[in-house]
C-alpha cells in the first residue's frame, strides 16, 4: 500500500518523520532509481527505496528505551568527524537503530527516550501535543522571588528570543544554593542555562527527571531499561496534555 516516503522511512528507522523530510529534501532519497521529491508516495512491497544509494531494511520492530544519560555524554547517535567523546547509542549494547528523543546537553544529565519509533518521536517534539518535559536544577545562589517570577513569565535571551512561560517550583535550600524544580511544553538549546545566565543564577547540576508521561524513576547513571508496554501506550495518547499544575502535584 503506498504511504509517504517520510513515513515510510520513519518506519525503518531513519528518525522522526521531520528528520526524514530533511533526507528527501537533500536529495538522498532514491524511488526506483529516481531523487525523491517531498510529498511523494512509495509502497515498499514493490518499490526500491533506497538512502545514500543503500535500500532501506523492512519496517523494525520497535524498540522503546529509557536511558539515564550521564554528564559529559553526547545526545547523538554519532558524533561529528574528529570528536571521539561517548554518545548515548554507546551506552545501548542493542542492535539496530536507535535514536534519542528530548536531547540533552553534554553538560546536563537524566533521562533521554531512545527509540526508533518516528512517528511516536515527532508526536514528544511537536509542541502541539503538549507533552512537557521536567527537571531539577541546582543552582550555585538561592534565587529571590523576583527571578522566580521573571523565569516563570519568561525571559529575553541574547539572540532576542522570549522564552514561553514555565511553571517553576522553589525545592530546598542546598548549602548557599537551592534545588528548583522545572516544567516546560518548548526546548529550546541550552534553554534552561541561557535563561540562568540572563538571571544570573550559576548553574551546577541540570538533571532531567521526566518527558511526558515517562519518568526517570529509579535509574542510575548510564543504566537503561525496555519501557512497558503501558508507559508506550501512555505515551502515544494524544488526549494526555497534563497542565505542570497537574504534574507537580504527582
């Protein structure tokens, strides 16, 4: 049955339908020979679809991974020509592919959703789901109200970029600095530590405990465990769009 080609090689592995559309796009995408072109349809039980003139495996089966990503680890499956730092696919001895969802710095630490479900990737990144993600930042300075506020309304980065509302919870006091507690629906790079530096609160520790639905849960750093079957499913439900009132009270 013909699908489009971003789904189809979605299907196979090749990340989220968007990073699918960027391979097509570019001109690395062969149907019968011929560049592919967006919007296009294919059936994979008769055409040759090929991806850097290399025919793409049948549809995997689909994997769904919690990993705790530990500090100084990339957020990619591969790392860029002459940089031999650890990526999370390192810490994963599974086969097949396997692609982070939610990415995190290589200073910051916590959960990362490794799969190859594409489609299930593009619903956690697109905003209009509302899945939000959570974490615990430990700050070097106790933040005064006036700076929980302005990081709760929103704050203009240096690029000029206002960042979206957060909900935004005081924890405890640890020595001359605090934990605080963070939920947000955008993720912007380094978002959460360009919004610090506009406020001048030092950052020490950036842990990720939630996105979505899934938690980190017990997880120690670099260990990973197989999601459940109700954690995929709980995912994949386009009705769950929790309010971070909702969440904090979990």
């Amino acid at each position: 049955m013909p699908e489009r080609l971003q789904k189809i090689l979605a299907q196979a592995g090749y990340g989220s339908r968007r990073a699918c559309e960027d391979f097509i796009s570019v001109g690395r995408v062969r149907v019968n020979g011929q560049i592919a072109i967006l919007g296009q349809k294919a059936d994979p039980d008769i055409d040759k679809i090929t991806v850097d003139g290399k025919p793409i495996a049948p549809a995997e089966l689909l994997t769904y991974i919690a990993l705790y990503k530990p500090r100084n680890v990339l957020s990619t499956v591969e790392p860029e020509r002459g940089d031999d730092r650890q990526t999370v696919r390192d810490l994963i001895d599974t086969p097949g592919h396997l692609y982070p969802v939610g990415r995190l710095d290589f200073e910051s630490e916590g959960l990362v959703l490794m799969t190859n479900d594409g489609e299930l990737t593009n619903q956690l990144t697109h905003p209009r789901y509302g899945h939000s993600k959570e974490y615990r930042v430990l700050l070097a300075k106790r933040p005064d109200q006036d700076q929980i506020e302005a990081w709760r309304r929103g704050v203009v980065l240096e690029d000029g970029y206002k960042t979206a509302p957060v909900d935004i919870r005081f924890e405890s006091a640890q020595g001359k600095g605090a934990w605080v507690r963070v939920i947000m629906g955008e993720g912007r790079k380094r978002q959460i530590r360009e919004t610090c530096k506009q406020l001048g609160l030092p950052i020490v520790r950036i842990l990720r405990v939630r996105i979505g639905t899934l938690k980190l849960g017990n997880l120690r750093p670099r260990q990973w465990r197989h999601l459940t079957t109700q954690e995929v499913n709980e995912l994949k439900r386009k009705d769950i769009q929790r309010t971070s009132r909702d969440a904090f009270r979990r």
